[in-house]
C-alpha cells in the first residue's frame, strides 16, 4: 500500500514533467484519491480514431505495481480489442504479460499502439474483429471512424 | 514439518478417482482444526503454475486429472535436510513443503508434483542464492566497503518497479544473474513472488542459461 502510493507519486511527478514531452497523453490523477487516474489519449493518425480524443479510465490496484492497472475506455470506442459495451481492454501487458516496469504513462502508449493496430484474433468486440479478419477492412473503417464522430470528436458550434 | 499420518492413498485406477477425492476432501475438512494446516489446505486449492505450461491448475485439479501416479514421494526425507527458515515468507514456501507433503501423504503424489515441488525448491534457492549477492552503494566517505566497484559504477537511474533512485547509499541492491538489470533488492523479491521474469527485459530472471 505505501509502496504503491509512492510510486503513483513519483508517477504523478514524472506526468507533470512528461506533459509537455507527449502531447498526445493527458493523464491526471483524482483529486482525493491517487488509486483512481484518467487519461486523455489522441486516436493515433492514419487511422480511423483519427482527430478523435478518447478517454481512458485507471483503476490502479493496491499492489501496484506489482499487478496491473484496471484499464478501459469510458469513450465509446469501435475496436476488435475493446469490449464496446464495457469499455475493457484486451491487451496481453494488462494481463499475463504485465512487468512492474510499465507505467500508467507507458500504458497509455501501448493502448495507442494497440488503437493503430488491433489483433483481430483476439477479439472482444466479435462485429469489429470478424470485419477485418473476413478483410472488409473498408467496413471496419468506416464503422470505427463512425464511432469515433459521435463519441470522440467534439460538438462543434 | 506437518505430516498426515495414516492417510496412504494410492491412485491406481481412473474410477477410484472421486473416491479419493471424497477422501481428500474428508481429510482437509479434518485438517480445520489447525492454522498451520488450514494454511496447506488453502495452499492445495490455489493456483500454482507449473513448469512451462500457460495456465496455473490447483494441485487438487492435478489429482483429479488422474496424473497422480501411485509412485509415492520419496524426496520428503529430503525436504526435512534442506534448510528452511520458518521465517522465511518467500513463496509461502514453508507451507508449500507442507502441503507438498499432505498431498502426497493423501495421494501417493505424482511424478509432475514432485516437478512443480523441484522447480519451487529451485526458485526458492535461486532467491537465496541472489539475496547473497545484494550489495549497497556506501557513502560517499567511505567508498571502501561491500559495495563493488564496478557496480557502482554502472549503476545509473531508477529502480523500474519503485521508480526511485538505484544509487541512493545504503539501500541493498541486486543485479540479475542473466540480463543484469538492477533493481532494488526489496523491489525485485517482492515482484519474484509473482513472476519468474526480469521486469525490464523478460529474461528468465533466476535460471543461469
Ligand atoms: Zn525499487
Ligand atoms: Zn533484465
């Protein structure tokens, strides 16, 4: 417990240096409570979560970081690995692949990385993942990007 | 050492299997009574991985799945020889010897436990033998002492898993076997109870290859 809340500390720090570094993460902690963490990620170029911004929630768990941070999107988001309902994220790093030298800033990365390339094979959005392992890639795209206006993209005007 | 006195089960035929589950399950439900024993029983009912196989069974799955063989477990005269500190919380691995025994007392154990039992031993004197190699950095007025020279040297940055300082003096710390990755030495036994891999690089942290 106090070795997690030290290291989600020296977190908090290293994010208020990092800002300025990676314009596309904006992580911040909750105000009373260092175990709770949001982040505002940039759907990554080239991609159908283009121009969109996502938010991500962090449950960090008292044996941080020993056990992974609970991850999902609260942004709708269409994407094979990410439970369109629920928002749970399927990455390997988030489960039996998790190394303590993660951070909820690397984290971040990784799920962009995961947003520009999904793993169709292990989905948990079957609709998404079917699509583009039946190659409909321009239905996946236009699905995603679908998705991506309504929920990620603010209102203009 | 817990002993189960007077349960000599061999599993010798598929359909004894419930039987002797039913067995077990009497038997552990007898072993309420005592902290040390109700440790075991939980011990037998967690998740353990073995050897290079992916997901983690329970020992109680293990019998269950008939691999028990009715070869009994001859290493518990030397379970009694290695040196174990009841202290020693590291993989719980008191209690693992002794519920390592209650299962095989309870089922004339298996060959793959007497692995799951040889890999932890390995493990857990691997962890020993790493504990031996801790070093410190001194301070800087007297640079002569434990630490290594060379260590020091090369010891830049942060621990990955507490992300503070790695030269802070006094500290003990630990450079990894095979990949020499440094972290400190609190750091890393508490992520070993977990995992068998650096945290850094995913080497296998403790076998020397
Ligand atoms: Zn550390
Ligand atoms: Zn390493």
């Amino acid at each position: 417990m106090q070795a997690s809340r030290a290291r989600l500390f020296k977190e908090y720090k290293e994010v208020q240096r990092e800002k300025v570094a990676d314009p596309d993460i904006q992580l911040a902690c909750d105000d009373t409570n260092i175990f709770k963490w949001t982040a505002l990620i940039k759907g990554p170029s080239e991609t159908p979560y283009e121009g969109g911004v996502f938010q991500l929630a962090f449950a960090v768990p008292e044996q941080y970081p020993l056990q992974p941070p609970q991850v999902r999107f609260l942004t709708k988001i269409f994407h094979p690995n990410v439970h369109f309902k629920t928002g749970e994220i399927c990455l390997d790093i988030l489960k039996n692949a998790w190394s303590p030298a993660w951070t909820l800033q690397s984290v971040c990365r990784a799920i962009i990385a995961l947003m520009a390339h999904p793993e169709p094979d292990s989905p948990l959005n079957c609709d998404s993942g079917n699509l583009l392992r039946s190659g409909d890639i321009r239905g996946f795209h236009s699905m995603a990007r679908m998705y991506t206006r309504l929920a990620a993209m603010p209102k203009k005007g | 050492m817990v002993k189960v006195a007077a349960v000599n089960v061999s599993v010798d035929r598929e359909e004894q299997v419930a039987e002797q589950l039913d067995r077990i399950e009497s038997s552990l439900s007898s072993l309420n009574e005592s902290p040390e024993l109700l440790c075991a029983k939980d011990l037998l009912l967690r998740p353990i991985q073995i050897l290079d196989e992916h997901q983690p069974v329970c020992i109680i799955d293990l019998v269950a799945q008939r691999v028990a063989s009715s070869a009994s477990f001859s290493s518990s005269s030397s379970l009694n020889n290695s040196n174990f500190n009841s202290n020693s919380d590291l993989f719980g691995m008191f209690h693992f010897v002794a519920h390592v025994e209650i299962v095989s007392v309870l089922t004339g154990i298996a060959p793959q436990m007497g692995l799951i039992f040889k890999r932890d031993l390995k493990k857990f004197n691997a962890i020993d033998e790493l504990k031996k190699q801790a070093f410190h950095v001194a301070s800087s007025s007297s640079s002569s002492s434990s630490a290594n020279q060379e260590d020091e040297g090369l010891l830049v940055g942060d621990c990955s898993i507490c992300l503070q300082d790695l030269s802070a003096t006094g500290i003990d710390l630990i450079r990894l076997p095979n990949c020499s990755h440094a972290f400190h030495l609190k750091c890393i036994l508490s992520w070993l109870k977990k995992s068998d891999f650096c945290p850094l690089c995913r080497d296998l942290c403790l076998q020397k290859s």
